[in-house]
C-alpha cells in the first residue's frame, strides 16, 4: 500500500499527501535543531567551563629534595640507611672516618692547655715587671731627690763638683731605668692578650678546639627532616668529599604539582584559588590542591649565558608548545597539595589539574600560609662536647 492516494476530480489528477508523513518531516526538523541547538550550547558551556575554569594534564608531581653531603671528607666507614628507606629529623645516615679529626681535637685540647700555661707565665711576668718598676721608681726618686740636694751645696764649696755630676748621672739613669721598666711592663701585658674581661690568647685556642670538635662532629651526618632517602648508590668504604652530594633525602611534610599553563591562561589564575587534582598513579581520585604562585619569570628563548650580563640567571626551562603559528609559552604554576602524604605522591609523577577560579582567594591564600609554615626549619648538626664549650663573650 502506498503512502498516498489518489483521489480523480474534475479537470485534475494531482496526489495528495498523508498527515502522517507531514507530522514526521516537522518532527525530524524539530528533532535536529533541537540536537543542533544543544550541541551549540553544550560547546558554548565547556567553552565556558574551559575559559573560566583553567585546566592542563602537563603537571607533575614535586616535593623539596635535599642533597646530602658531608661538611667534611673522609671515608665512608658505615651505612645505617638503605634507599627509599623512610627516616625522620635527627636520625643518623652515614658516618665517616673520625680518626683524623679525632686527632685534630686532641691536638686543640693541648694547644689549650698550652695557651693557659702560658697566660700563667705571662701573669707572673707581669707580676714581676710591677715589681721591678716600683723598685726603680723608688731608686728614681731618691736619685732625683739626692741630686738636688748636692747640686745646692756645691756653691758653698760643701761638695765638689765631681760629686755633684756623679750624682746628676745617677738621676738620670734612674728615671731611664723607670721608663725602661714601664715599656717591660707594658710589654708584658700586651703579651698575655687581655682586652677588658677577654683573653684573646685563649679565646683563640677555645676556637680552634671549637672547630676541631665541630669537624670531629661533622664525620656523623644526620638526616636533615623527615623524608625518604633517593638514590643511594654508595657502599662503606668509598670516599666522599667535602660538599659532594651522597644521595638525596626527599622532604614529606610538604607536596606539590608544577603544572604549566599557556601564558594565556594565567590571566584568570590567582594565588589561593582551590584545584582539583588528579594524579595519574589514582586517576579516579580527586585531591585538593591550592594555588601558592604563579611564577614572574622562566628562562627566555633567546637569552645571554646564565653567567653573562644579562643573563636568566637561576630559572625554571620550561619548552615552548606548538600551537598553529604562535608559540604559546608555557608557565609553571605551583600548587600545594591540601592532603596528607600518600603511596601515590612521588616526585616526577604525572598530573592533571583543573583550577576553580570563582574559589575563595582569600582562605586559600590563608590556608596556603598554614601549610607552607615551617616548611624550611633551621636545622643544626648535633655537636659533640664542643657544644658544653662557653663562648667567648663580645668584647
């Protein structure tokens, strides 16, 4: 049976069409402009979302690694940790050789003893020097006063004139006497190293023991926070050099995400904005994160050398992306990571972030305070017992 029927009038043969297939041909063009018109929206919504809501899967996880060297060389006589062993603040990695600095110290501690031997030595010096200048003091006096007296009767003819020189010549080698023991005196004195309440002769030995014990402190090195140790790939007995990096201790307390954005997104991203981070070891789990910086440089395309005027200096080399004609540079933005340290987070892992640019900037700005506090504690070697030693006070 065919859709139409023809119907014979008058003067025309004509066929008329069925109600139906004009009900399906209205429905079909209202179908597709509907289908037509949601898509347009549904671009226009991610277009949007995309817009305001920054996104990119070119970040990677990162955390603070600190190299750890020694401050003194020797030979590495044991290792008390293995890699990606967990350690905590204090805890003891590696030891050197001590017996040198062992023997450096002791030297110090006798070179002390020395030095307050001879500020002894020095005070009885000075003991004796006051002595003897008030004994030719005494001498200077009576000489002067004895020479003034025969000088007056040598008119009267009382004494004679040799006497009268003799004793003119003995004055004057008297007061010579004086001022040559108060130079001796003097002399002393500077010699044993008093300046006010200091004695610079021992405050210079207490220092060198100081640095000798430090030194000796120096052959144990201690983990310098909380973190994982990387790349250890020495046994005992190797060498290790003043400075030169052993392995590296990779900080927990603090996780973060650098991902790099087009330069032309950065104009909707703020320090404190909230991110949903996704990190491809659990990429069905989403982790909060929080804007600390966007960066203000990174290395030039066309620049001078690192050490040349006008060079970049120390920043991050970030490549450019191809995108059509112009090169879209990219900028590395950080992003603390809100959550506890987890299996997942390793350093170099790859991310993908989603920036929520209407977020509160203002608590984000506060919570990125709370978790960057003590992020780079003062850390000091443990001493041995140079630690007890009193310091010098300031002159």
């Amino acid at each position: 049976m065919s859709d139409t029927t023809e119907i014979s009038t008058p003067g025309t043969a004509e066929p008329v069409a069925n109600p139906k297939q004009s009900v399906r041909r209205v429905l079909g063009v209202i179908l597709s402009l509907a289908v037509y018109a949601a898509a347009i929206l549904l671009s226009l919504g991610v277009y949007h979302n995309i817009r305001l809501n920054p996104r990119t899967e070119d970040a990677q996880v990162r955390a603070n690694v600190i190299g750890v060297s020694p401050q003194v060389g020797g030979s590495i006589i044991a290792i008390h940790v293995k890699d990606n062993q967990q350690v905590h603040k204090g805890d003891l990695l590696f030891e050197l050789d001590a017996r040198p600095y062992e023997a450096q110290a002791e030297e110090a501690k006798a070179k002390l003893a020395l030095t307050e031997l001879e500020i002894q030595a020095y005070k009885d010096q000075i003991a004796a020097a006051e002595a003897e200048l008030k004994q030719s003091q005494a001498k200077a006096t009576y000489a002067v006063d004895y020479a003034k007296r025969v000088q007056a009767l040598v008119g009267n003819l009382y004494v004679t004139v040799d006497k009268n020189q003799l004793a003119q010549t003995e004055a004057i080698t008297s007061t010579d006497k004086v001022a040559q023991d108060q130079a001796a005196l003097e002399k002393a004195r500077n010699l044993l190293g008093e300046k006010g309440d200091i004695n610079v002769r021992r405050s210079a030995a207490e220092a060198t023991l100081r640095d000798a014990e430090l030194k000796l402190s120096y052959c144990k090195v201690y983990a310098p926070c909380d973190g994982y140790v990387v790349n250890l790939q020495i046994t005992p007995g190797a060498y290790a050099a003043i400075g030169e990096q052993v392995f590296s201790v990779v900080d927990q307390k603090i996780w973060y995400v650098l991902a790099n954005f087009r330069e032309t997104d950065l104009r909707n991203i703020r320090p404190g904005m909230e991110v949903e981070v996704y990190l491809l070891a659990e990429s069905n789990r989403k982790i909060k994160g929080v804007v600390q910086g966007v960066p203000k440089a990174i290395t030039p395309q066309f620049a001078p050398t690192q050490n040349a005027s006008g060079g970049q200096g120390i920043l991050q080399n970030v490549s450019p992306t191809l995108d059509f004609i112009l090169l879209a540079q990219r900028f590395p933005v950080r992003i603390i990571l809100d959550a506890p340290e987890e299996h997942s987070f390793r350093m170099g892992g790859t991310a993908a972030v989603i920036v929520r640019t209407g977020s509160d900037v203002q608590a984000g700005l506060k919570r990125v305070g709370e978790l960057q506090k003590g992020d780079a504690p003062e850390f000091r070697a443990p001493l041995g017992s140079a630690k007890n030693l009193p310091l010098a006070p300031a002159p």
